[in-house]
C-alpha cells in the first residue's frame, strides 16, 4: 500500500462519500482548487480514481461548462480504508453526502 499524503486521504474520502467532481470535493473538504485538481490528476495516475466528462448537452441544459466526474476505483476504496483508519479524524472531517 502507498503511503497518501493528508490532501489525497482527504479527496479519497470524499470521492467514497459520494462527491464527484472537484467543485463539490473542494467545497466539502475546504481545499483549493490548486491542490484538488493536480491530487485528482495523481490518484488517476496511480489508478485510485477514475473520470469521465458528463455529456456536452448535459452541461449545456444546466448553463454551465461541462463537470469531470471522479469516481474512486476499488484499489481507491482499500487506499480510503486503509487512510480513515491510519488517520480516524478524516471520519469526521468530510460528511456524509446528502441526496
């Protein structure tokens, strides 16, 4: 298991909590976007995280530019567990996603 820095324990957990894209996991989790997006772009690279582009018509129907959904794969999900038991404090650091 690779040791993940606080910032990727923190993204990790909220990807398994249901956030999916870096607006919402930078307003749940209080980091900036500098930070989200490149620690997005390493756990994708190291398989932990996976993404796609919502559908153009999608976006377009909302008036807004097109969201990079992230979903965190099952090598993710043992990282996640791994780190909320290394780190317990991340348990209570992002909430529970609500529907």
């Amino acid at each position: 298991m690779q040791r993940l820095s606080h910032t990727a324990a923190l993204i990790l957990k909220a990807l398994s909590l249901g956030y999916r894209f870096g607006f919402e996991i930078m307003e749940v989790s209080g980091l900036p976007s500098g930070t989200v997006y490149p620690a997005l772009r390493r756990l994708e690279r190291d398989g932990l995280v996976e993404s796609n582009w919502e559908p153009e018509d999608e976006a377009t129907q909302n008036a807004r530019p097109p969201r990079r959904y992230h979903q965190i794969t099952i090598a993710g999900k043992a990282a996640a567990l791994a780190v909320s038991e290394r780190y317990p404090l991340l348990t209570r650091l992002i909430p529970e996603k609500q529907a």
